[in-house]
C-alpha cells in the first residue's frame, strides 16, 4: 500500500520559495566560489572573488531563512543555520591558506571546509519534498 504525500499546505508556500530563494543563492555562491579553484591550463579568476560571492550569499540567505523556520523542518532550519555560520566563519581561513601557500591540496581542504556544511540546505530540500508535495511555480 502507498501512502500518497500530502501537498504542501497553502500556509507553506511562502515557506518554501523563501527557502529556496536562501538554496539558490547559497548555491550560487558555492559556484563562485569553486569556480575559482585552478583546474587545467585557464587561470581563474582570485578566489577572493569566490570569497566575497559566498560571504554575500551567506548574508543573503540570512536574511530570508525566518521566512521559512517551519516547526515540522526544526532540525533542518537548525541545520541550515549552523551550516551559514560555520562556512562563514571558515571564509578568513581559506583567506589566509590562499595566501600563505602554494599547496593545491591544502587550498583544497580550506575550501572544502567552507563548502561542505552548505549541504545542509540539500538535506533540507530533501526533507521538504519527503513530506509534501511541492508546488511547480509561485501561483497558488
């Protein structure tokens, strides 16, 4: 026997493209930040540059992660939000690794430490669409 999702009450919409709107734009901002990891022949650009853009999502994501605080996703609103603050707080180490070596793989592991808590927001995603089914476009 399936159990059929229920869709995402009406009260939740708001909810869920606030949270994906802080999705997209962590997301972006990881981009940015990969992007300037040197890959091949072509010289990216500073990952200053990266930096900057993920240190901007993170205060933009910030700015909307209330407007989707939903008592059934507690523990991945809670998640989402230690994952800002740990990749921020890891933004000045990468900074500094940058800076002082040369080494790609330790380069690499700073970055890594500033990317991978933003997962968070993919388990979040996953947590949504697990209990509800979610809406195609912003039109009630």
């Amino acid at each position: 026997m399936f159990s059929k999702k229920l869709p995402l009450p009406d009260a939740y919409h708001d909810a869920w493209w606030a949270f994906l709107d802080c999705a997209e734009v962590i997301e972006g901002g990881r981009r940015l930040l990969l992007g300037t990891l040197p890959t091949g022949r072509v010289e990216p650009a500073p990952i200053g540059v990266g930096l900057d853009a993920l240190a901007r999502a993170i205060d933009d994501a910030r700015g909307w992660m209330d407007r989707w605080r939903l008592e059934e996703l507690a523990g991945e609103w809670e998640d989402c939000h230690d994952a800002l603050h740990e990749s921020q707080v890891a933004i000045p180490v990468v900074r500094e690794v940058a800076a002082t070596t040369g080494e790609l793989e330790e380069l690499l592991g700073a970055v890594e430490d500033v990317v991978a808590p933003l997962d968070a927001f993919a388990d979040a995603e996953r947590a949504f669409r697990r209990r509800w089914r979610i809406p195609r476009d912003r039109t009630l």
